[in-house]
C-alpha cells in the first residue's frame, strides 16, 4: 500500500510513510472487510461514514506539515485510523466525534495500539475544542459547506487548517494557514478535488 499508493504518488515525507507501514489498517475496519483494508478506496465503517481511501490520508496529513511537537485538532474520529496516523506525527491530538458508538470503538483500538496521547470526546466538532486552543494543526475529515469560523479562531498564529470544502456530492481539499492575530489574514491553496461525507454541525451542514 504504502509504495504503490502513498510513495508512488509524490507523499515523500519519510515520517509519514513509516507510520503508514506501521500502523495495521485492517484493525480500523469490520473483519469481514479486512482483506480490503490496504485497497485504493474508502470503506464503510457504519452509521454512515466511512474510513478514507490511505492516499487521501496521507495527502491530508502531509499538507499538516507535522514535524513532532505539534497539538493537533481532528474533527472526526471516525474508525481511528486517522487519529492513530496523527498520534505517531505529533506531540498531542485532540479528536472530536459526534457518533458516540465510533468515537467508543476507536478509542477501544486506540489503547490497545498504545495511543495514550489523544484524547477523544463526542461532541459537534464544528465548534472545535476551545478550552484546548489554539492548535498548531487542525484537520477535518468531512465535506463542509464554508469553512467553520472557530477553528480558524482556534488556529495558532502559522498554524494549518486542513479540510474539504464544497457541495455534497464533492469538495475541494482546501489548506489554511492563519498569518498573524487577524483571523482575516490568511493563506488559502487549494490542494485538488475529493468526496467525503457531510461534516454535521451548527457550522457545517444541518443533516
């Protein structure tokens, strides 16, 4: 997976590749699923959702630009591959998601991997974790209609906000980083198209 999906396709970071290998995907998804797990594609994880395609992943957590010492904002925990990935790159992650009986499941994966640096709550991860702020890296694992203004707020100064932007049906994977005090001031890129499923949330969509 990691050479013909990740490293093929231009992530280089040597970080990320290594967790990548380390880190078993087949834990995160149903067994009768397992044998799909390393496949080019998202797979369902019930109630809806779904764990991303790996290379998704890795473009996503690559754009992060983690180095090691980072506090990280996830907003949604989902199957907790995602969050695992995060945890081996940064210093600390803070995961929100509002289905309480994945938020229960990933973090059940999570201590038996060892991943006692992330902590997880069940919540509308659209308002982000004010009381934890701010975040030197934040990442939205769900197709949101603008882009919710506290998280921007909840960015340090230089920090990344990584999330899709769009319609329902698509997005584009969009990169923010915030440059001084005014949460006006911006850098945006826009790092290619993508699919995911609905961010729902007072900032995101309504249902």
């Amino acid at each position: 997976m990691v050479d013909t999906q990740i490293r093929a396709r231009g992530i280089a970071d040597s970080r990320i590749l290594e967790a990548m290998s380390k880190i078993q995907r087949h834990l995160f998804v149903d067994e009768a699923l397992a044998d799909q797990a390393y496949n080019d594609n998202p797979l369902p994880i019930g109630e809806l959702q779904t764990i991303s395609q790996p290379y998704m992943v890795a473009l996503m957590t690559d754009a992060m630009e983690l180095k090691g010492r980072e506090r990280v904002l996830e907003i949604g925990t989902g199957s907790g591959y995602q969050t695992a990935l995060l945890a081996e790159l940064a210093d600390q992650v803070f995961s929100i998601e509002r289905i309480a009986s994945l938020a229960n499941n990933a973090r059940r994966i999570l201590d038996h991997l060892g991943y006692y640096n992330v902590a997880i709550r069940v919540g509308d991860g659209t308002y982000g974790w004010k009381e934890e702020a701010p975040f030197d890296a934040i990442l939205v694992t769900a197709g949101a209609p603008g882009i919710p203004q506290p998280l921007i707020e909840q960015l340090a100064i230089g920090g990344r906000l990584v999330l899709p932007v769009g319609g329902r049906s698509i997005q584009d994977l969009i990169k923010i980083t915030r440059q001084s005090e005014d949460i006006q001031d911006v850098k945006k890129e826009s790092l290619g198209g993508c699919r995911f499923v609905d961010l729902i949330g007072e900032y995101g969509w309504s249902g």
